[in-house]
C-alpha cells in the first residue's frame, strides 16, 4: 500500500542467512523486492526476517536512486 494506491508487490527470496545484530548471530530469511514493470524508478528494499523471532522483521533496508539509505535493525531491550 502507498499514497498512490494498494498493488501486490513480489519479493524474491536471497534464501536463509545469518544476521550480524547488536542482540548477536541471528538466522533470517532474506527478501528483496523485485522492480515493477513501468520504468518508474522504484527504492531498493530488503527485509530480514528471524526464525527465531516469529518470522518478524528483524532489519530492514531500502535504498534510493539518490545514495540515500535507510537501515533499521532489531536492538537488544
């Protein structure tokens, strides 16, 4: 969902990896959006999500065509 309106959008599948955190070694099933059709340029995104933690996202990354990146990752409580 955007601004713009509700469409499917389709992530392609990295497969498992482990994560570096601050909370420590984490195993994560590692997405990444795939371009729409239409030539808009789109941002970049990439979302882990952890096993262990019930398949929540535990970082998420999206990037732009301008060099700006913004990078959230799951801290210790």
């Amino acid at each position: 969902a955007s601004f713009n309106g509700i469409r499917p959008i389709r992530y392609r599948s990295e497969g498992v990896e482990v994560l570096a955190t601050p909370q420590g070694a984490l195993q994560t099933l590692h997405l990444i959006r795939q371009a729409e059709d239409g030539g808009r340029e789109q941002p970049r995104i990439e979302l882990w999500y952890g096993f262990e933690q019930h398949m929540l996202p535990v970082r998420v990354r999206a990037s732009d065509g301008y060099g700006r990146t913004l990078d959230q990752i799951i801290q210790p409580m």
